[in-house]
C-alpha cells in the first residue's frame, strides 16, 4: 500500500485548522496544535502563501485562509451547479436527438467532461465522465474558446495536434471558425476528431453572463449530417437546451 506524503497531510491539516476556529492563528498556535517544530510549521505556510491559499496578516503577523482557496471553492460549486442544472434538459435532449449528449467545462488547457448522457438505443456504450477533449477540434472546444477569454489563450498556447485529415490547427483558420461560431451560437466538429463522428455544441451562461460550460451532442455522421452538414434540427435542439440550461442559471436572454 502506497504511502501518504507527510508534508501533504501536514499542509491539509493546516488548512483545515484554518478553516475552523478563530479567523486568524499565530504560528506558535499552528505549530502546537499540529504537534510542529515551528521552523517546520513555517515552512509549510510559506509554501501555501506563496501559492494564495493562506495569507498573513502584516500588522499582526497572524494566518488565515486565502483568496485561491475561495476560487477553487467556487469553481467545485459552480460545476456542480451547472451539472444539476442541466441534468433534466440534458436528458430530453438525448431522448429528442436519438444521441449522446455531453456536457463540457474548461480545465487544464482542455475540455472536462462533466456530464454525459448516453444514446437511447440500448446499445454498449461507455462512461465519457472525466475525459478531456481538446479545444481547437471539438465542437464543445470550440464553443469554449469562443466565448471563454481563457479558454481561447489556452487554445493559442496550445499544441494543435491534427487527429484526421480534417483537422484545422493552423491559427488563423481556427481563428476564422472561432469568429464564425461566436456569431451564429454554435460549433460544430465534422470528423474533425474521429472519423465517421460529428458533433455539434452550443454555450452555456451564468447569471453575470459569463460563458460557464458547452453542451452537445455526438454520433455517427450519417445519423447527425444531411447532404455532409449538421441537420438544422439538431443545431436547434443542442441551441435550445444551452439556452434552457443558461436560463436555469439565472442568465438573461442576450
């Protein structure tokens, strides 16, 4: 059996003493609590300082949580939220397309997928929670970097590895399809990451109308394309869904 890393449980326990109790502790109060040489219970905090997850006040010298804590906080909340929201509206969208539905956030230079609905057909069909998509192939990427500031620095800095022989990686092109997606409200991914599968996604907001996540769906390009182009009823129906879920989160219609 693997065993922990003392200097990480040492920094949890830290963090958690933080997190209860008093707003502000002394070292010495830190130390002794956690049963620490003081030097050693220093050094732990100057790392977690240094990273903004404790701060220390300059007139008292005395630690408390800090503000990178908040962020991550508010990240892991605002993805379950979304995840709850869109659960029923994700689940009408698989039963109207007849496809899989996914649900995508940013993270890491990629797509997380969050949540993933499987086609209605009864047929094998594997769990896709916690896979990563890339940005610049996939219709929930593109939708991302599109209307994500980050996201779309991310795609930028990113290596764009060509996955078909359909795969756009040159920036300019892409730059070009980001431009087309953030004026018609979707993406869409043509056997540009699998062949013989397409996708289209559209963008999810929140409240203060910030692009939070993308939904879409996936499947066979005979399935999902007419004449070699998405069918405008799926294109609807993926809008609609971003739309009822965007709505859910307190978003108004733009």
């Amino acid at each position: 059996m693997a065993k922990n890393i003392q200097s990480l449980e040492r920094a949890a326990a830290m963090l958690r003493l933080l997190a209860g109790g008093e707003r502000r502790l002394g070292l010495s109060d830190i130390a002794s609590s956690l049963g620490l040489a003081k030097a050693t219970a220093h050094g732990i905090l100057r790392t977690l300082q240094h990273e903004g997850f404790v701060e220390q006040d300059p007139g008292s010298g005395r630690y408390q949580l800090g503000a990178e804590l908040l962020r991550l906080g508010t990240t892991y909340l605002d993805v379950h939220e979304l995840r709850a929201r869109a659960l029923v509206w994700t689940d009408d969208l698989a039963r109207s397309s007849g496809e899989a539905v996914y649900l995508g956030v940013l993270h890491q230079h990629g797509v997380l997928i969050v949540h993933h609905v499987f086609r209605p057909d009864d047929s094998r069909q594997v769990l896709e929670v916690g896979a990563m998509q890339p940005l610049h192939s996939t219709a929930l990427g593109k939708v991302l970097a599109a209307t994500d500031p980050v996201a779309h620095a991310e795609l930028v800095d990113a290596k764009r590895e060509p996955f078909t022989a359909r795969t756009v990686t040159e920036l300019d092109d892409i730059e070009r399809t980001l431009d087309l997606t953030r004026a018609q409200g979707y993406a869409v991914d043509n056997e540009e990451t699998l062949e013989g599968v397409a996708a289209v996604a559209a963008p999810i907001y929140d409240r203060r109308r910030l692009a939070v996540g993308a939904v879409g769906i996936t499947g066979a390009v005979e399935r999902v394309c007419r004449d070699g182009e998405l069918r405008p009823e799926l294109i609807a129906a993926v809008r609609d869904t971003a739309r009822s879920v965007s709505r859910d989160l307190g978003a108004k219609p733009f």
